[in-house]
C-alpha cells in the first residue's frame, strides 16, 4: 500500500495537476518510444524487486511525491511506504522511501524520481540555511522568477519545503515596477499612478528604487504597497527603514547571500528575495538501491 501524497506534503501546496505533468514529461523524456530496453531485455516482466531511496547527505527533503508518483505511474501495483515527508530534516544515511513491486518499473523509475528528489532536496536544503541565519527577525526569505524553465512551480513548492517563501509565480499575479519599467512610463510618479489605475482591488503593486531620494518619491506618493530596495548596502538598508517608518513594505534584493542575510535580517527590512535559492542550489544527494 502507497503512503497518501497528501502524507507526503507540508503544509506548502503542490497541486496533483502540476505533479501528474511533471512526472509524465519526465518518463516521457527518459522512456522515449521504447521504453527501457535495457530492463526489457535483461530482467523477466514478473520480476520482484525491493528497493529504498536512501539520503547521503543531511539536509531538508523535498520531491517526494514526485518520486512517488513516478513510480506508481509505472506500475498500479508498486508498493511504497515513506519514512519522512517533504520538508522533514534528515540526517545521511538514512531510508526516505521503500519501493516494492515490478522489477521494470522500479528500475524505470529510478533516474526521474532520484531527479526529483535530488534537485527540490537541493533548493529546500539551501533555503534552510538562508533561514537558520535570519532567526530571531522578521525577515522573509523569498525566491524570484529565476527558475528552470517549466520547473517554477516545483522548485518554488521547494522553496517553502525549506522554510522560505514565495515572491510572485509570474507576471500575471502582481505588478512590479522596475528600473525599466520607470524609464519608458517616464518616471516614478507617472508610472506609479498608472499602475494604481489598472490594478484590481486585490493586485498588489511594487517597486523598485535604487536610492533613498526615490525611496521618498515613493512614499510621498503613498501609491506603492510594496518598496524593493535593490542592491542597497547594509547602512542605506537601515536608513530606508527609518525613513519608511512602516508606510511600505519593504523587501531587499541583489547580493542577498548566505554572508550578507544575517545583516540584512538586523536591518529591520521585511523581506529578502534571492534568485540563488532556486538558480544556484546545489544537487541532493540521494540514491536508490536494490536489496538483491
């Protein structure tokens, strides 16, 4: 009997629609027109086989519904049973999941769901540790848009595996003004009020200064709800701070890393976004194996 995805999850949100694509793009890739005919060739289509996905290194784990559902898409019959969730600590070593069933699925399976599992552990590892280093502040550490393409709902699920949060899914959940934006609309007030205008009642609007003089353009104009501070320094950060007094929400981005969070966080801001959460997350380190 399969451990329930819903088991599996956090409380971060990963739609079965967004899993079920996810999976079947993935063993489309990997399976081709044929299948595996390595295992078709060599392993008998009744063959048993016993396996666990074992995490060799510690860290969060995150995936594991992806992996579940790889396998059981393989195979109505497999038999998998979880030892942790996504989003639990793990220590190396240790059984994540055991898989039982058809030999062919198990082995067909096994790239895709290590994938998986390997690179939202990765995301939701690295974002534990962004994490560890605001304790004791308000702070909020967020991801971006910079996600591998097709993969931003996942890696973002990851992202809140690891005890982070999420900055818009897309152009088409909030508006954000940026330097760009502010340049062709013709400046700040003239772009501020335009996207005042057009926005619902329920869109939120942001924007991005360079400096504490836009900063107070901003606040003057009392239409931002959001201020992103972008590649301020640890002092002009605090100054902004002061200098809001709470009017905006206020989020800093560019070098927001590991050695520079901590500072971040003191400065009072609410939020810091990295792309490096999800575009510079190392892999993690799991494997299956067979128990002959």
């Amino acid at each position: 009997m399969t451990t329930p995805a819903a088991l599996l999850q956090p409380e971060a949100f990963l739609s079965p629609l967004v899993i079920d694509e996810a999976v079947q793009r993935a063993l489309d890739e990997d399976l081709g027109r044929a299948g595996d005919i390595t295992s078709i060739a060599t392993i008998p289509e009744t063959t048993q086989a016993h396996a666990i996905l074992i995490a060799r290194q510690a860290g969060v784990i995150a995936g594991l519904p992806l992996a579940v559902a790889t396998f059981q898409k393989l195979s109505a019959d497999i038999n998998i049973q979880a030892h942790y969730r996504d989003g639990s600590t793990v220590a190396a070593g240790v059984h994540v999941l055991t898989i039982s069933g058809q030999a062919r699925a198990v082995l067909a399976g096994e790239r895709a769901a290590l994938n998986f599992v390997g690179r939202l552990s990765g995301i939701a590892t690295l974002t534990a540790e962004y994490v560890r280093h605001t304790a004791g502040t308000k702070l909020r550490i967020c991801c971006t848009r910079k996600t591998t393409p097709g993969l931003r709902a996942l890696e973002k699920y990851a992202v809140r595996c690891g005890g982070g949060f999420n900055h818009r899914f897309g152009l088409d959940d909030a508006i954000l003004i940026k330097d760009n934006h502010i340049a062709v609309a013709g400046g700040i007030a003239r772009v501020l009020e335009r996207a005042r205008a057009h926005a619902g009642h329920l869109v939120k609007v942001e924007i991005e200064v360079d400096t504490l003089a836009q900063l107070r353009e901003v606040l003057d104009s009392g239409l931002a709800d959001v201020v992103l501070l972008d590649n301020m320094d640890i002092a002009t950060l605090t100054e902004a701070v002061k200098l809001a007094k709470g009017r905006v929400v206020l989020e800093a981005s560019g070098g927001v890393t590991q050695g520079t969070i901590a500072k971040i966080a003191a400065t009072g801001v609410d939020y810091a976004s990295s792309g490096a959460l999800t575009h510079s997350a190392p892999n993690f380190d799991v494997a299956l194996d067979i128990d002959a």
